[in-house]
C-alpha cells in the first residue's frame, strides 16, 4: 500500500478526536484554528481566544463581520450564546491558573522530552515576537503540537533537543503531523497512531529521536 | 464638581511630556485608540516609551507615530506583523529598542503596577532567551521567574461608554488591556463613544470604575468599524 500523509483537515481531526466533551480549549494561530471544524458531533466544546473572549463561535457571514469582535489570530469570530468577555490578565489568568484543558499549537520542533520551540528561529534578521506562546504553553493542563513532520527541505521537526530558542520546556503532551501522533512519555516517545502503509522503520527514519511503539 | 470629560482628544494630551511612558491600549486594531494616537503625534511629544501589545499596523495609528521617529523604545509581545512595515524598519536599523514580553507577562506586569504589588513570580517564559538574567525560584517543585510591574505616565485607551466620573464599560474583546492599563498609570485618557449622565451605566456592569481614569474624551463612533458596527444597546 502506497503511503500518503494525512492532509491538513485529517490532522485536525484527529485532534479534535481527542477532545473531550465540555473541555475548555484555546486553538493557536495558524494550522491549529481548522481543529474548530471537525469538533465530532455531540460534543459541547468551549473556545477561549487569549485577546479576552470565552465561547468563541464560527467566522461571521460575510459583511456581518465586527472588528471589535476578533480572535488571537485578529479575524472576525462571532460570540455564542453563554460567551463572555475579560481584559487581558484575567485571560491570561484563566491560563497560567491552570483553567483551560487543551491547548493546541503550532511548533517548529518539538524534543524528546516535550521541549516546544514555536516563536523565533533565531535568524540574524528575523524579527521575534511571542504573543502569547510562552504562556498558553506552560498554561493548558494539556499542550498538543500540530505540526508537518518534516520541514520543507524534509529534516524532522521532532528532534532530540531544540536547536531553535525554546517557547517551554517540557511542556508538550502530544504531537499530531501528517505522519503520525505521538505521546510525549516521562521516558519517551510512545506511538500512538500512524498513516496507514507507513512501516515503523520508515517513520523512525523520518524521526530525529527514538519512538517506541 | 467632578468632571472628567475633555472637550476633545488633544486637550486631554496637552502634559505629555517628552521621555514619558505611555501605555496604548488595543490588540491589533480592536480597543486601540486612534484619536488619542492621532493627538499624541499632534502634540509632537518625542523620546517616547510606548507600552502596547503590538507595534503597529499600516500606515495608522501607532505605525504612524513610530513613522514620526516619536518612539524611542517600545514594549510588547508581538511585534511583527503582515504589516508592521514602520516597526521593522526602525529595528532593522537599530532606531527603536524593542523589550519583548510574553502576553501574559505583558499583561501581568501591567496588573501589578496597577495594583500595588512589587513584582511576582510567573512560570511564563522559564527556560527560554527571554528570562535569561532574571531571578528565578523554585515553588513547590515548580520554576517561576521574576517579573517586575510597568507603570507609566499615561494610559490611552478605548473605551465603549463613559460618565464624568470615569465610570467606563467596554465593548466586545477591544476591552483587552483598557482595564489594566487604566490601573497602571498616572495620568489614564479613555475615549468612548457615549458620554452618559451619572447613574446611567448599570453599576453592577461597569468595568473600569472612575478612580482609575482621570479623563474621558467623546469620539464617533468610527475608529476600527469596518461595517460591522452596530449601536450598543
């Protein structure tokens, strides 16, 4: 059987798969925002935006956009029924307090040990900015990584130690790529699941640290 | 008599002084108090210390006072952007020194000055190259790092509706850091777009009492609309 990698949605749902019903859940910028797509059927699911929104609810029909409505990633969202509004520290309170289940976040490596590396490269010229990645990362009682298995130029992305400046460390519980899903383990990376027709050792070859299956 | 309304947005700036630490409230271009911006320039004030969570967008608003060569350093989290073209010119060539906070730490730090409270220990930024040089602590088996409050001379934000005394409500997530930056500076300037009599905002739904403002200004209802507007309730 012929390997192909899971697209962008799949991935995202199969995150989603892994949200419980009633879980509190913040969705980083970028890829980790399709996850709010594919919530399975019959799970109530609350989105917090860090820019001080709870009960986030899908993108508004267009010309019915708010600019004083946005999420973290500053598009229009609409507010459902039972949403509410704070200021910035109580928002941020809500994560460093330990009061949000799941975060998930894109990453530019992920370690062995769940170290996230997510906002600079650290390139002479590259301007950094963090927002809110350091804290939604030590915050969430869970932190997923939704990342491509590889770069661009096909090096791993889950790596032995970061070589990028980290975001957290220890922080990741899970990582979902296109590849696989994988569990950060106080000894370990465990495999979770796999794209079907990928061998074990192909995905080990691909995969700058040891996984145990 | 107490009155706290300001005939307009350049009479409320009229001691900003040059040096001064100012705290610009808004998250990308919701809450961000454009007239208040806009007389900031006008009054001409330079070698400034601008706290916001960004560093501006296009060619408005804060871009438009870096444009003006007015900052001398800016604070805050994410300053790089699709169109921060002003900021990351001044950077490129060494124009403007940036101090770069995690959201929360941003936030927090904020909180503290407006509070009273002399510092605290956040595990927000624990390991990483922006903690590094900071105290740190281990609490019940967990790191935390330092952080220092922010205070300023002034505080601009944008509010929703106001009364004489300061009494401020928000609207939808441009509160963001309004609230706490009212609270952490001297000198607090809240537009909005309602002025309305004592008594007339719900006790119980006001977010920033006056104490903490000390001028409000009126402006239409205009500034970050891009349609969608609709008169509050």
């Amino acid at each position: 059987m012929k390997t192909r990698p899971w697209t962008r949605d799949e991935v995202a749902q199969r995150v989603a798969r892994d949200i419980h019903d009633g879980a509190i859940v913040n969705l980083g910028i970028g890829l980790p925002t399709l996850v709010a797509n594919h919530i399975p059927a019959g799970r109530e699911v609350i989105l917090h935006s860090e820019n001080g929104v709870i009960g986030v609810g899908p993108s508004p029909a267009p010309g019915a956009e708010d600019h004083d409505l946005i999420n973290a990633g500053k598009q229009p969202v609409t507010l459902l029924p039972g949403g509410a509004f704070f200021h910035h520290a109580d928002s941020f309170a809500m994560m460093r307090g330990g009061h949000l289940d799941i975060c998930v976040l894109g990453a530019f490596q992920v370690s062995a040990t769940g170290d996230l590396a997510n906002w600079h490269t650290g390139a002479a010229d590259a301007i950094p900015a963090v927002g809110g990645a350091m804290d939604l990362a030590i915050g969430a009682k869970k932190t997923y990584v939704m990342m491509e298995h590889s770069t661009k130029g096909g090096q791993s992305k889950i790596v032995r130690a970061c070589s990028y400046p980290l975001t957290a460390m220890a922080c990741v519980r899970r990582i979902y790529t296109d590849l696989a899903v994988i569990e950060v383990t106080p000894t370990g990376l465990q495999l979770i699941d796999k794209v079907d027709g990928l061998a074990l050792d192909e995905l080990q070859r691909l995969t700058d640290a040891p996984l145990r299956a | 008599m107490i009155n706290k309304i300001f005939p307009c947005a350049e009479a409320a700036l009229t001691d900003v002084h040059d040096g001064a630490t100012v705290m610009i409230g808004g998250f990308g271009t919701a809450g961000l108090p454009s007239e208040l911006i806009d007389a900031l320039i006008a009054r001409g004030s330079r070698e400034l210390t601008i706290v916001n969570n960004n560093a501006g967008n296009g060619q408005t608003g804060l871009a438009a006072l870096l444009a003006a060569g007015r900052v001398r350093k800016i604070v805050c989290s994410f300053p790089r952007q699709a169109d921060s073209h002003h900021f990351d010119a001044l950077y490129r060539a060494g124009r403007i020194e940036l101090e770069l906070v995690p959201q929360g730490n941003l936030a927090e730090r904020i909180r503290a000055a407006g509070a009273g409270i002399g510092g605290f220990f956040t595990p927000t930024g624990y390991g990483t190259d922006l903690a590094r040089g900071k105290e740190t602590r281990e609490i019940e088996g967990r790191m935390y790092v330092l952080e220092a409050p922010i205070h300023a001379d002034f505080a601009l934000i944008k509010a929703e509706r106001g009364d004489r005394w300061g009494n401020l409500t928000y609207r939808m997530t441009a509160r963001n850091f309004g609230p706490i930056m009212a609270m952490a500076a001297k000198v607090t300037v809240a537009t909005v777009h309602d002025v309305v009599d004592l008594g007339g905002l719900d006790p119980e739904a006001v977010v920033t009492p006056g104490l903490f403002v000390q001028r409000v200004v009126a402006v239409a209802r205009t500034a970050t609309s891009a349609g969608g507007f609709r008169h509050a309730a």
